[in-house]
C-alpha cells in the first residue's frame, strides 16, 4: 500500500515547477519600486502589482475555491478587483482603472501569493495522484509565464513615458552581427498544423489540421533596424499607396512617423528605448514594437508580403533552425492570417472555455517568440494575438513571398 505522505515523481515535478515559475514573476518585479509597480501608462498596460495579483486570483478562484476544503478567500474583495474578463465568474474592475488600485499595497499582494501558493503546496500534496490537479496548475503556470511577458512589455511601456529614461536592466545589450537576408523557397503542399504531443498546448492550437500550401518563399531571418530605418528615410510613412486603408488612417491620426520606441536626436541619429533604457540603435537587430499595419506597409514596399501562419507553421517545421534563423527569442512575427479557430475547435466548458476562443474576432496572429518570452513558453504551435494597431508588444517582421 502507498504511503499517503510520500511524494510522487508526478506531483514532485509539479511543485517544483510551481515554485520556479512563481519566483520569477517576483524576481521580474524585484528590480521595481512600489511606484513603478502601481502605475498603469494606457488602457492596454496593466500595472505590475496587477500582475502579479491576477496571476494569483487565478489559481485562488481556478484550483482552491474549487477543490480546497473549507474555502475561504484570502480577501473577498479581490475575486473582483483582480479578474481580468472571466463573465462567468462575476463582475470585474474596470481594465482601464487598474493604475486607480492603490489598495491592496504591493506588501499585501505579496503576501495573499505566499498564501496562496502555500495552500496549493498543501493541496498537492493531499491529492497526490490526482492528474487533474496538475492540469490545471500547469494551466495556470502557463497563463502566468504569459503575464511574465506582458509584464516586461508593460513595464517598458511605461518607463518609455518618464523623461529620465530609466532602465528595467543595467547591464547593456549586446551588439548584433550583420548579416545578408535570403528566401528560402518551400514546395507546399498538403501540410499539417496545429500541436502535436502529450505535453502542454492551450486550445487554441488544437486540433491538428491538415491545410493546403501553396509554394512560397519566406526570409531566413527577421527585417532588421537598418533596413526599416531605409524604409522611413524613403518616406514610407508619407506614401499612402503603401498602406491598408484602415493602418494609414491610424497613421495619420496618430501621426506615427517611426517605430513606437525610436527616437530621433538633434544629430539625427536614431535612439531605441529598451528594457536597458535609451540606447544607440542596433542596425543589426531585429525592428521591433510594431503594428501590423507597419509590417504589411513595409512588405509592400519591398515588394513582398508578411507570411500566412499556415506558411510560417509549415517552413519552421521542414527547415527549422537549420535554414531558419531567429524564429524564437527575438519578436513575435506578424503573419496576415486572422485570428479564428480552426477545423473542429472546441472551447473547454465553463469559466476556463473564456481563455482563448471569445477573441476570436478582430484580431491577427503572430507567430515564434520574443526576447521577453519566458524560457520553455515557446513551440511551432503557439498562436499568440493582437489587434493589428498593436505595437508595444515586441512584434517584428518576417517576409514572405
């Protein structure tokens, strides 16, 4: 007979990778003050003490409020302020007010995480063999390396609005090497997408597809600085005929003249703010923190396209990192598919069936990973999302043809 105290290999592994990721999140908040972490800098941003909070109302409202004994919330109040847009689990504080939330301090949220992730701990290991409990942990550690990203995009944001020009990171980037850009050509075909395996994948890559490709050709690595840097002096941002209706209205509403974090000095050199604070721009890296709109204007004017993420899917997985460089760890790439689901998509039941499929609708999907993704978070399969206006994210630029 099992020994009811002793640890299974299964649950063993669970707990570790609960408390690998859950430190993280605080060691990306450890290098902020309190200030920083409260202030929201737009509607799309969300403080980091957020973050922090809602990735813990998740596994509060998600595992112990359903299979913990004598439930009891660390604070009633908070199953409110920190549920981001689950309609079926209640009303919710506005997203755009989160930076209005001084209340609960950072030294609380720390302490409701502490709490929580205690009575996980002790909800493991009462229902050590318990394959459902583990399932939605890893649900809910994915959501959070998830917010992990979001938070480092969110943070720069921010940082990006103070006149002082600080820095999330001290140490200085590296340089990157210049290198010349080729197509790599692909036969097409009858392709399969979509995850396959037994490990984690979120629904919204599933199930696996087959698709029919056409031949295409696709960049072996990402536009770099330098070469966006040509299309801006050649006055794309000024040409009509290379924009998408919509992306030139944006344009010029908003009198977008360069990337979100380029700045011009009086030299006319172009200046990036990073994570590392303003830097010298790298004409060598990959451009990132564009819009779609920006993407698919400067394909235009290089007399090609952004990829379908049917195409992007497809070359990854014949060429991989052998012909393919830069596909992971640098931006997410636009590609020109919509956001829908695919053949036979099922939403999962209840609260949890809100996680991906009711954005479904007005939104772009881009492909690979970023330098701010999480290690381990990335696969061939991940759809990530956004609005084709969206350009805080780091989102670059793979061509196709």
């Amino acid at each position: 007979m099992r020994d009811p105290h002793e640890v299974s290999p299964g649950q063993a592994a669970c707990s570790l990778r609960f408390d690998s990721v859950r430190r993280r999140s605080l060691a990306l908040a450890a290098p902020l003050s309190d200030e920083d972490c409260g202030a929201q800098s737009m509607a799309d941003a969300s403080p980091v003490k957020w973050h922090l909070a809602h990735t813990t109302w998740f596994f509060e409202t998600f595992i112990l409020e359903t299979l913990e004994q004598d439930f009891k919330p660390f604070h009633p109040a908070f199953r409110f302020l920190f549920n981001s847009y689950y309609n079926g689990i209640g009303e919710r504080h506005p997203r755009a007010q989160r930076g209005l939330l001084t209340r609960p301090s950072m030294a609380e949220v720390r302490a409701w995480r502490f709490d929580v992730d205690a009575r996980i701990k002790r909800l493991l290991e009462r229902r050590a063999d318990d394959p459902q409990l583990c399932s939605l942990i890893e649900l809910g550690l994915q959501h959070e390396q998830q917010h992990q990203e979001l938070l480092l995009t969110d943070v720069q944001h921010l940082l990006s609005h103070n006149a002082m020009n600080p820095a999330y990171r001290d140490d200085a980037p590296a340089l990157a090497a210049a290198s010349p850009m080729a197509l790599i050509a692909f036969q097409g075909g009858v392709s399969s997408m979509g995850f396959e395996g037994d490990t984690f994948s979120f629904d919204n890559e599933l199930p696996r597809h087959r698709v029919f490709v056409e031949p295409f050709s696709l960049a072996d690595r990402l536009v770099s600085n330098g070469e966006f840097a040509a299309f801006i002096d050649a006055g794309g941002y000024r040409d009509p005929a290379l924009w998408l209706a919509e992306g030139w209205d944006v344009v010029t509403a908003n009198k977008w003249q360069q990337p979100l974090y380029w700045r011009r000095d009086e030299a006319g050199q172009w200046h990036e703010f990073t994570l590392h604070g303003l830097q010298r721009l790298d004409p060598n890296k990959p451009v990132t923190s564009i819009s779609l709109y920006e993407a698919d204007a400067y394909a235009n004017w290089r007399g090609m396209r952004l990829p379908t993420e049917a195409e992007w899917e497809h070359a990854a997985t014949a060429a991989g990192g052998e012909r393919l460089r830069e596909l992971f760890g640098h931006c997410w790439q636009w590609t020109s598919s919509s956001y829908a689901p695919y053949p036979g998509y099922a939403a999962a039941p209840g609260a949890l069936g809100e996680y991906n499929g009711k954005f479904m609708l007005n939104q772009y999907v881009l492909r690979g990973s970023s330098a701010a993704t999480p290690a381990g978070h990335s696969r061939l399969s991940y759809r990530n999302f956004f609005p084709a206006g969206a350009r805080w994210q780091m989102s670059g630029i793979r061509l196709a043809r």
